[in-house]
C-alpha cells in the first residue's frame, strides 16, 4: 500500500513554520529507524529529545508522536518530516 499524500500536499497542507522546520530535519538527517509496516510508518525522529512517531499511509496529519504538541491536538514537525521522509 502506498502513500496517499505528496510532498505537494504536505507543503500546503502545513502552516509554513511547520513545514520550513520538517525539512530542516530531513535535510539534517534525524529521522533513523524509518519503517513501512504496510499501513502505517513508524520512525524515530531526534528533535530536542528522540520522539518515536506513528504515521497512517492514508493521511500524513493522522498518526501519533511522542511530543508535547501531539497531547494538544496539533500536528507536528516530526509527523510532517516522517511524511517526507517516506
């Protein structure tokens, strides 16, 4: 099963900050551990701390990371750089 999203989709589906911050990340390489277990994709993402994130292959904003902003509703560079990366 592939991906349903683009990196089109990605970049004006997210607020520029989010985006600009993602792929810094990527670019930086701190997503280790990427993993495609058919459905979802699974990573490991070093931020500040080293966030584990849980990524559906149908929508990039549904998933689930280690980070404060997760708890809050809100969608995270981590998720997005994972969606990237994949």
């Amino acid at each position: 099963m592939e991906s349903k999203y683009t990196l089109d989709k990605i970049k004006f589906g997210v607020d520029s900050g989010t985006w600009e911050k993602a792929i810094n990340l990527y670019e930086s390489g701190k997503v280790t551990n990427f993993q495609d277990t058919g459905f979802t994709y699974v990573a490991k993402v070093q931020g500040t701390n080293l966030y584990e994130v849980v990524l559906s292959k149908d929508k990039y904003t549904s998933g689930n990371c280690t980070c404060y902003l997760v708890q809050n509703d809100t969608l995270c560079k981590h998720m997005v750089v994972v969606a990237i990366y994949s």
